[in-house]
C-alpha cells in the first residue's frame, strides 16, 4: 500500500497516511477539524534491486567499461622496452 502525504492548508498540519489506493482521500483535517486536508504532491521513493540493466549497466557509474583505444602504446612493465614483454615494433 502505498503512503501519501497529507497537509491542511488552514493550521498547516501534515501527516503521511497509509492507503489503499482504491481508498478516498481524507478531506478532514484530524488537527483542527477542518475541511481542507489534501494530499501532497510528493516524489515517489523505490530501490531498484537484482542483476538486471541497473546493476550490470549503470549501477558502477563513473565511466566505462570499455578497454583503452591505444592498448599496444602503453608503457611495459620495465620501461626500458627491451625485454620479452616490450611490443614489436
């Protein structure tokens, strides 16, 4: 079920309530009796959870995955070029 946020806009008292959403909506204000208690728009709150696009595309954010585009100009292990790991040039 969800939870809406109610507010009166005659004593500015608000409150967040547990409905159906099938429910009616409240319209007396349980502070002061009034007639003007509304729902709030407000922003919907969730979690995505699992292994699917989220966590496998976006979830590491930053940057990407992809490896560098110059891989063969990267500097060997021993910087002096001369041994079995240097590339052939």
């Amino acid at each position: 079920m969800p939870i809406y946020a109610y507010k009166c806009s005659s004593c500015q008292f608000e409150q967040d309530v547990l409905q159906k959403i099938s429910d009616e909506p409240l319209h007396v204000c349980p502070h002061c009796g009034a007639e003007t208690f509304a729902k709030q728009l407000t922003a919907a709150g969730f979690q995505l959870k699992g292994s699917g696009w989220y966590a496998t595309d976006f979830k590491g954010g930053g940057g990407s995955s992809k490896p560098a585009k110059d891989d063969a100009k990267v500097a060997p292990p021993c910087g002096g070029g001369a041994c079995p790991a240097c590339p052939v040039e």
